[in-house]
C-alpha cells in the first residue's frame, strides 16, 4: 500500500484542544501581543510560541511515514498471526 505525501501546504494547523474554530480565533489574536497575560498563559499551556505562518513540509512528511510504517507493522503481526 502506498500512501501519499505532502507536496505543498500553508499555515500550522490549530493546536489541539484550543475550542474548535471560534477558540483558534482567540488563541491566534492573544499570540498578537507578547507582553500579555493570554500570551503567556497560552505559550506555557501549549509548550512552545505558536506560529500559525509556520508549514514544514518535511514535518508533514515524516509525520505520514509515521502511519505507513504503522500500518505495514499491523499488516506484518496480522499475516503472522494467519
């Protein structure tokens, strides 16, 4: 099974768990502002400064070779166990 690859993109994708399209909305607006208060919060919960312009494409890459290599274990520990 081939699976496809990445060949182009724009913009990170939302951060999980940051309240659906509306709270995205607020999480990128408080990123607008360093020296807030909703900055900070959000930076310490998220781990990391956020950059909503970032795409790596070779992130993305690696991120898809990740599940095919999944799926070829599963495949292999599933013919070995017929």
């Amino acid at each position: 099974m081939k699976l496809p690859s990445c060949i182009g993109g724009k913009r990170c994708c939302p951060p999980e768990d940051c309240g659906g399209i509306p709270g995205y909305y607020g999480f990128i607006e408080s990123l607008e502002d360093p020296k807030s208060r909703e900055f900070k919060e959000n930076t310490e919960w998220l781990g990391y400064v956020y950059d909503p312009e970032n795409f790596n494409i070779d992130e993305v890459n690696n991120n898809l070779s990740g599940i095919d290599k999944m799926i070829r274990k599963y495949e292999k520990e599933l013919n070995e166990s017929l």
